[in-house]
C-alpha cells in the first residue's frame, strides 16, 4: 500500500561523532510514538541513529498539552543532552488522544546554542526556529504541515481541514 519514499538531496553520508556535518531531515510521520513510561519514542531513535541535527516532523497527530511537552521534551534531552523545540498544534477543545494534524521541529547538537527564537502556529500549520549562523547570518527553519483532506472525504468536527 505505502513505499518509502528515498531520501532527496546529497548523497547520505555515514554520521561519526564530530564529523563537523549539521544534517537536517524532514518526515510526516502520521503519529509521534509517545507512550507512556520512558520508553524512547521511535522518531528520536532513528534522529540518533542517523545522526540527525535539525528534524522537521508533520502531522504528529497529537494535542500538544503542557504535560505530553513536557514528557517529549524530556525524552529528547535524555538522548541528545541538549535540544530546542518548537511545537505546534490546533487547540484541543475536546478530550482527544489522537488530534490529526500538528508539527514538530527539533535542533540538537551544537546548534542549540545558536537558537534565536522559535515558535508554532496556533492551528498546528506549522512551526519554526530562527538560528544564527557561523558567519553572523539569520536562518530560518520552518515544518509546515498541508492539509489534503477535501470536502467530499467529510472529515471530522475535530479536523485541521474542518477548524
């Protein structure tokens, strides 16, 4: 039914440990794999094991409350010892556990420290860092997320599409 989809740009380069490349990935992950407990979400595993800088994620499909945040905050900080989030989703206005829609955009690693500002969309559309880079100039990094929902596919009362 689904195929992955192969990585798009220069070729990948096997990560070492200070090997002086900032990578950067984006994904729609249908679901951040947030459980509870401590067990490491999926999504963070794969940062680690690709040696992932800057992440970009949509359609998290979670209401991004100040607790689950908190949690997921935490679970990056225990595996990259050091992150900046932003975080963005529609406003929960009822109890969900799987609120379609919503972004993410993690910095890792040695670009912590050169984060500005960051901040998400209130409709969980999209989310954004500004960094400073090496040579005193602005970047900006933004996860969008597009809904593909029509009319005729009658999506729910609590949909991005809908709100």
């Amino acid at each position: 039914m689904f195929t992955n989809i192969g990585p798009a740009g220069d070729p990948m380069v096997i990560w070492r440990e200070n090997d002086g490349i900032h990578r950067m990935g984006y994904q729609n992950i249908r679901g951040i794999t947030l459980n509870s407990g401590l067990e490491i979400p999926e999504e963070l595993d794969v940062m680690r094991e690709l040696g992932i800088d800057t992440q970009g994620m949509s359609e998290i499909n979670k209401p991004w409350s100040a607790g689950n945040r908190w949690q997921y905050e935490m679970m990056i900080d225990i595996m990259f010892k050091g992150s900046k989030s932003a975080f963005s989703s529609a406003p929960v206005a009822h109890d969900c556990k799987n609120q379609p829609g919503g972004n993410l955009l993690i910095l890792t690693g040695d670009g912590v420290g050169r984060a500005q500002k960051t901040d998400g969309n209130k409709s969980g559309r999209f989310c954004w860092q500004t960094i400073r880079g090496a040579r005193d100039e602005g970047i900006i990094v933004i996860t969008p997320h597009r809904v593909c929902q029509e009319a005729r596919h009658n999506p729910g009362p609590y949909t991005v599409y809908t709100q």
